[in-house]
C-alpha cells in the first residue's frame, strides 16, 4: 500500500489546531462544534475519492440492520485494514485521512478540551488526563436511512469520540448527532427522559467531539433519531467516527466495533 506521509502531517497539524481554536462548550456534557477540520484542498479529493459500497463491511448485522435483515452501519477500518478493501488510487488519501486523526497531535487537542470531562472517568487528576494510556479506533461509516441510535452514554473502554461529516453541501443538515439531558425521575411526569440540547450541524468539513460516559456530573447522553431530524429520506450518512478507549487493543478486541490497532 502506498503512503503519504507527508500528507498525513499536514492534515493532523490542521486538525490539532482547529481543534485547539475552538472553543469548548460544558452542557450538557464536555464537548465542541468543529468546522474546517481539514484543509480545504484535501477535503475535495475525500468527496472525489469516497470509496465504492462493496469496499464497505457490516459493523455487526446483529445489532443494525433493517426488516429485511440488510445492514444499516457500514464501515471501512483507517488507516490499513480496510483501506486494503478499496481502489489502489485511492488508498495513499485515505491511509493519510486515517492516520492523521489518529495522530498524537489530534489525541492530545481532545483530550486537552474534554479534560475536565475525562478526569473522573479514567480516575486521574484534569492535569494528568492527556498522560493516560489510551488507544484509538478510526473508521470511514455509512448509515442508511434505517440506521437509528437512541439517547445512550458510552461505557468503558470508550472514553471520547469525534464524529466528522462529509456532506457534498448543506442540504442534509440535521443529520448530525445530539446530545441530551436526562430528567430526575421527579421531573418524568411533565417532560420525556431525555431532552436533546443540541445537535451537530451536518455541514461539510464539520463535525463534534464529546466526552460521551456515564458521569455523575455531565453524564454524556448522545444519540441519533432520524424520525426527528429535518431531512427524511434515504440519504445516507457518510461520516468519520474516532473513538478513543482506555487500555490497549487486545483488551477488547471482541467489541463489535473494534479495529485493533494500536
């Protein structure tokens, strides 16, 4: 497989410090609205180079699927595994793509704005979050109009995500994840268990990172629920989702979602 190094440093360089110049929002759990993540040349080659549906596999047919038993979340495993699966032209792009976000430069601008978040959950003090041993898994996704995620927090190995999306323009806005609040029991007669806050915009070169575990303070309720969104159809969601775990890979290697690398 051909690589582009080169490539792959300015992406994570960009990325870093687009991350590092947006701001973090705290409610209603740690998290930020990203634009620009890539620069803009790199970002047109992506939606020239998205690969064919055969170069996609099932995450798992158990859990997302349709009535007819047709897989709804389908994924390409960054930087090597699945690129593998995918036209020879464009597997230096997306080796660069999948490598650059799973830099240590863009590791350390998450972990830096979700520190507060992150602290209690790996047990450390906010200074000593971004020493923690972690390991990363990045995949290109495509989920079709069946795909439905309801309110969920993440439970450990997952610790952070960044979704980033790939809409040509802006005409599939409100497609993109939201986070919640989650009512005391006292409150659940007058409003639902879940009230959504906030929804990323579907945008091109946008997307949101979060601290997405169950917290006592902050606890980081996140879904997707196309019923509501503004755009119904079967367009379907092309995006790029990092998560960020706990421990190293052999570990947890039996999760439905899990690439192992390193």
């Amino acid at each position: 497989m051909e690589t582009d190094v080169a490539l792959s440093k300015r992406i994570a360089q960009h990325m870093a410090q687009s991350i590092r110049d947006t701001s973090v929002n705290n409610m209603p759990c740690q998290h930020a609205m990203l634009t620009g993540l890539f620069p803009d040349d790199v970002y047109e080659q992506m939606l020239q180079n998205i690969p064919a549906i055969e170069a996609f596999r099932p995450m798992s047919l158990e859990l997302f699927h349709d009535e007819n038993g047709v897989s709804t979340r389908d994924l390409i495993e960054l930087p090597e595994v699945g690129v593998e699966r995918i036209k020879k032209e464009q597997q230096s792009l997306w080796w660069a793509v999948g490598t650059a976000i799973m830099s240590a430069e863009v590791k350390s601008a998450v972990f830096e704005g979700l520190a507060e978040d992150l602290a209690p959950v790996l047990n450390v003090e906010k200074s000593k979050v971004n020493e923690q041993k972690v390991f990363v898994s990045t995949a290109l996704r495509v989920e079709t109009v069946s795909y439905n995620m309801p309110p969920h927090f993440d439970e450990l190995p997952r610790i952070a995500t960044m979704l980033i999306y790939l809409p040509e323009d802006e005409s599939l806005d409100g497609l993109g994840t939201a986070l919640y609040d989650y009512a005391p029991k006292w409150q659940r007669p007058f409003r639902a268990a879940h009230r959504e806050i906030c929804r990323a915009p579907f945008l091109p070169n946008s997307g949101i990172y979060f601290s997405g575990n169950e917290r006592k303070i902050r606890p980081g309720w996140h879904g997707f629920e196309r019923t509501s969104k503004t755009v119904v159809g079967d367009a379907p969601r092309i995006s790029l989702l990092t998560t960020w775990y706990t421990g190293t890979s052999d570990m947890h290697a039996d999760c439905p979602e899990m690439v192992a690398i390193a």
